[in-house]
C-alpha cells in the first residue's frame, strides 16, 4: 500500500522533497519487518503447523514464547494492523476519484467537496466494497485486487518509460518495473489457472466491464484524452 503516499501529496509539506522519504522509507521498513518476521514464524513453527494454521500463522507462532496471551495480543495486533490498512485504503481511493473527476475522466459529481472533503467517492467505493465482499468469495476478491494492482503497476510505470524526462526519474526502473509486474501478473494467472481456473473468468469479466464502462463514458461526455505533457523533439 505504499503507493496511496502519493494520493496525500496535498496535504504533504514539501512534497518534492518528503514523499521520496516517504516512499523510500516505508518500502525499506516493511522489507526488513517482513523479513524480521518470516525468522520469527519459520524459527517457532514446523511447515506442517505453519500450513495447518496458515490463516493466523503470525498469532500461532507466538504461542511458543508468550503463551495464549501472545496468541491474543498478535490477533488483536492484526486487527489495528487490518483497520490501519482499510482506513489508508480508503482514504487514497476517495483522494484518487477526486483527483481523476477533477481532470475530467469522472463525472462532475466526484469532484465536489461534502464538509470540505472529497468523500463521494469513498461511499461509492465503499457501497461497491460491500456488495463484493458480501457476494463473491475472498480467494475472487483477492485475485481481483492482486491483479488489478500489477496492471495497474505496469501501466504507470509504462508511462513512466515515456515520461522519464518530464519526471527527472531512471527510465531503467520503469523499465524493469513494468517487466515485473507483468511477469508477476502472468505468474498469477498460470497459478490461479491450476487452483481455481473460475477466478480467471471473474478477472476477465472485471476487466471487460472496466473498459466497456470507460469506452460508454467517453461517447456519451465526448472526453477526449490529452497527454499531460507535451514530449518536445529534440531534433527540432
């Protein structure tokens, strides 16, 4: 989720020099308390006990050294930690579909301010979370939200190859980042195809309807989408 840092540029002092930090900083600590806790997990538990409770491994692996009590306060550490994510979830997405109402790719509507805060968008968002979460099962959801984000990922950082210049970045990263999230996006696909082959057709249906939904928008508006900048020759 390190990616919705970006969506509170506004509200970020010194955004050109903070949200680098930001991004840097967060993406390094999670790689180290990701690790520090695959040693802790792998170091209590056996494979077996870790497949057997694979859905609360982290909890179960404090068993060992802290008792019930451990198993507790790792659960309930979960929850902050799952509200925390929620909560940054929500508030980039409600960021995000103001911003793109504001360039024009949303209706109007999304781009008014209720008590001087863009929140339409987050009760549409969180109007569609509910229907999906109470109506498709999470192994759908989550290959859903995996497979969105790598296209996602690899989109922007196409853009990015062509871009490098206006956005003083490494077009090598952008090009290695795409290559990632593709393969990542195809190594997903080839896994859920062996395991539950009906989540390939849901992905597709997603998918479709998504551009069906944005080919409709843009007959019936007339948008007419504008590069962001304009890339000068430098031949001329």
């Amino acid at each position: 989720g390190f990616e919705l840092i970006a969506n509170a540029s506004v509200d970020v002092k010194n955004p050109k020099k903070n949200l680098p930090r930001a991004f840097y900083t967060s993406v390094l600590f999670v790689i180290g308390l990701y690790i520090l806790i695959s040693f802790v997990t792998v170091g209590n538990l056996s494979v077996g006990d870790i497949v057997a409770a694979k859905d609360y491994a982290l909890a179960q692996s404090a068993r060992p050294f802290l008792g019930n009590g451990g198993f507790i306060l790792i659960a309930i550490a979960a929850l902050f930690s799952t509200s925390s994510a929620i909560n940054a979830t929500l508030y980039g997405t409600a960021r995000v579909s103001y911003i793109i109402a504001k360039d024009g790719e949303l209706p109007k509507i999304l781009d008014r301010k209720v008590w001087n805060r863009p929140i339409e968008g987050l009760i549409i968002t969180m109007i569609i979370t509910l229907f999906i979460a109470n109506f498709f099962d999470l192994s759908s959801i989550s290959v859903m939200g995996s497979a969105g984000f790598l296209l996602i990922f690899a989109a922007v950082n196409a853009a990015n190859v062509k871009l490098y210049k206006e956005t003083m970045s490494r077009r090598w990263i952008s090009i290695f980042g795409t290559m990632a999230c593709l393969v990542a996006f195809m190594v997903l696909l080839w896994q859920r195809s062996l395991s539950h082959p009906s989540n390939l057709i849901l992905l597709v249906v997603m998918i479709g309807f998504s551009f069906i939904i944005e080919i409709i928008y843009k007959k019936i508006t007339g948008r007419i989408i504008q590069p962001i900048y304009k890339i000068k020759n430098p031949n001329k």
